[in-house]
C-alpha cells in the first residue's frame, strides 16, 4: 500500500534556528514527492514537489528538501526559519492509481520571536 | 488563471441535518476533482475524487456522498450529519494530464 508517515507532530523553534521536518513514503514504481503548507486561516499552498532528476529540490521561500531513495525520505529543510514560517507542513505523494495524493498527518511548526 | 471556490466556509449544523458543500472551479476543463477531509489532530483523508461528469469514486464508506453534475462542480452531501463529520473540508483540482493539485479555501464544518 502506498502511504505517507511524517513523525514530527509538532517541532517548536525559535527564529534563526535552522528546521527540517522528516517524511518518509511507501511507495512502488515512480515517485512523485510534494511538501504543501498551510499558514493559520490560509488555504494549503505547494511548498515544493520532486518528480525526478536531482534528487534536491528548492521551493518557495527558502525551502528545500531532499529525496533520498535509499532512506525512503522526502525531509523539508531551511536553513533559518522566520516567525512567519509558523504553519502546518504537509508532506504527500502521488498515488498514480487512484490520481490523487495521499497525506501525512502533518507537522505544526511554531517559530517563537 | 484557474481558481477554485467552495462554500460555505463555516457552518455549524446540528447532528442528524443534512449537509451540502460546493465547490467550483473556472479557467478549465475537465478536471479532476477531490474532496478531503482535516480533522483535528489528523492529516488530510481523501474522501472522493471524480476524473468526469457523474463519475465519483468513494475513499470513506460513511454517510457521506458526492456528486458532479457539471464538468467544473463538485458537491459534498450528508443525509444526516454524526458528529464525528466535523472538521475541515477541502475541495481540489488537477488537470487530467498533470499531478500537482490545488485546493480551496476550505470549509469548518461543526456538528453539535
């Protein structure tokens, strides 16, 4: 079965201080790896998605995450995390056969001033 | 542009009424359309998703129900809410050929 675990449910940081969020997937045949953001009273907004090639992916605002195959991983990283950065992160992959995404629980990120 | 809009954004509804979602999306055609589900605590759980008029497939057995009447409208309904159906309901979109989707603003469903 193909499935998406994200075992951070809630990281604390303070500003500056770098994040990285782990996923992990279950998955045959081809990945298709996507982070999505929700910000409080915004709708979910594409983070950044890997389909192939470089296994380094960069998005909006500074994110990036990196696919490691061997790991079965998709963790999203900054480098310095902003006040404004407080959301809840959602990692997901493409399940080809139903042509929709399967979701991790989410991780609530809180970036304390 | 393509945009997508769904309503009401906040309801509370007492248990055993009804429900009626709706969702729309412009700027394209023949989408494919979903319906998730947040709720609290959990992750994102897709309930239907729909690739044409009038065909829907069902994640979720429960007392929940889809429809698509028209190529770019998709409706989220209960006969009689329970209140285990509170939570945060998300319509999205793709197109056919790609496998990035897009959501909506969502919509705060209470059941009391």
């Amino acid at each position: 079965a193909q499935s998406v675990s994200q075992h951070n449910h809630h990281v604390i940081l303070s500003e500056a201080a770098s994040l990285e969020l782990g996923c992990n997937y279950s998955y045959g045949g081809t990945v298709n790896l996507f982070w999505y953001v929700q910000y409080p009273g915004q709708h979910l907004q594409l983070l950044l998605k890997y389909f192939s090639g470089d296994p380094l992916v960069k998005g909006i605002k500074g994110f990036e995450a990196e696919f490691i195959k061997s790991k079965f991983s998709f963790n999203l990283r900054k480098p310095s995390v902003q006040w404004s950065d407080t959301a809840e992160y959602f990692c997901a992959g493409w399940d080809t056969g139903r042509r929709a995404l399967t979701f991790g629980s989410g991780t609530r990120l809180q970036v304390q001033p | 542009s393509q945009t997508i809009h769904q309503w009401p954004a906040t309801l509370v509804q007492p248990v055993g009424s009804p429900l009626s979602l709706e969702c729309t999306v412009e700027g394209t055609s023949n989408p494919n359309l979903y319906w998730y589900r947040q709720a609290a605590g959990r992750g994102l759980q897709l309930l239907f998703y729909s690739v044409g008029i009038g065909q829907i497939s069902s994640e979720v057995p429960q007392n929940l129900s889809a429809s698509r009447p028209q190529d770019r409208q998709f409706i989220l309904s209960s006969k009689k809410l329970l209140l285990s159906d509170s939570g945060f309901y998300l319509c999205a979109w793709t197109t056919g050929g790609s496998n990035t989707i897009y959501f909506g603003e969502g919509s705060w469903l209470t059941v009391v």
